[in-house]
C-alpha cells in the first residue's frame, strides 16, 4: 500500500488554506491527474463539517471515479478524509494546519491508499511520491496565489 507524508511551510492564512482544501470543487482548475470533483452532501455539525464528495482521477488512459467521506475538525484544524466507493480498497489521508508565523501555516498531509487493480497499484507505488509532491506544489502555489490577492 502505498504511503507517503508531506510537511510544507505555506505563505498563506491557515483559515484561507483550510477553505482551499475544503473547496472540493475548484480541484480540476489546479490539482494534476484531478478531472472532476463533486460535492453531494456538505453539513455543519457541532465542531465537525462533513463533506461527501466524489473526485474523478487518473494518468493517461486510466481515468476513475471515488467517493470519499471528508471530516473537517474545526477544534483541531485537522481535515480526514476516506474513501467510501471507487476504485480503491482503502484511502485515508489527513490534512493538518498549525499557525507558524504571520501568514505562514505548516501544511502536514498524510496518504495511506490502495488501489483495487493490483497492476494500478504496483504502477502508483513507483510514481507516488513523485505525484504526490506536484500535488502538493500545486496546492501551495494556489495558497500562496490567492493569499496574494487579499
């Protein structure tokens, strides 16, 4: 199963970072190998937001559609996200922001999936970091370009 861990110091207001991770829908403008995001379901409970919502992914021909279950912990600024239906066995991943200076937040993201077809898996385990780490540039250059707009 692959895993990985990314730790980024993002020039960014951790309220404005935590609204870009939960703005599920705006993925396609910016997040590599994300083809279509939908939100079926987002609700406020208490301290928690939970979101529904399914991203459509892939790399060349391969293309596919999961469902995951997001947990926005407004007491802990943590985000956990699982998957619920799709190609995939298992996916968690988890999202922490902590305050570091002003209008700096640390970003710790946290994947742990595996994908049903064996073949995918064994490609994605080679490819992972590699992929995740563009992800990741592509979020921080989507903070650090809106932050530069207020």
């Amino acid at each position: 199963m692959p895993k990985a861990s990314v730790k980024r110091l993002i020039e960014c207001k951790k309220k404005d970072l935590i609204n870009l991770v939960l703005d599920i829908e705006k993925y396609p403008e910016f997040v590599p190998f994300c083809f279509d995001a939908k939100i079926y379901e987002n609700k406020d409970e208490d301290n928690l937001k939970k979101i529904i919502a399914d991203l459509t992914i892939g790399k060349g021909p391969f293309k596919d559609t999961y469902k995951s279950d997001v947990i926005f912990n407004k007491k802990d600024d943590s985000i956990f996200v699982k998957n619920i239906d799709g190609p995939l066995n298992h996916l968690s991943n988890n999202w922490k922001f902590i305050d570091k200076s002003k209008g700096i937040t640390e970003v710790t993201f946290d994947i742990d999936f595996e994908i049903k077809n064996k073949f995918l898996n064994s490609l994605m385990i080679v490819s992972f970091q590699f992929g995740l780490e563009k992800i990741a540039d592509a979020f921080q250059k989507r903070a650090e370009g809106l932050s530069s707009n207020f």
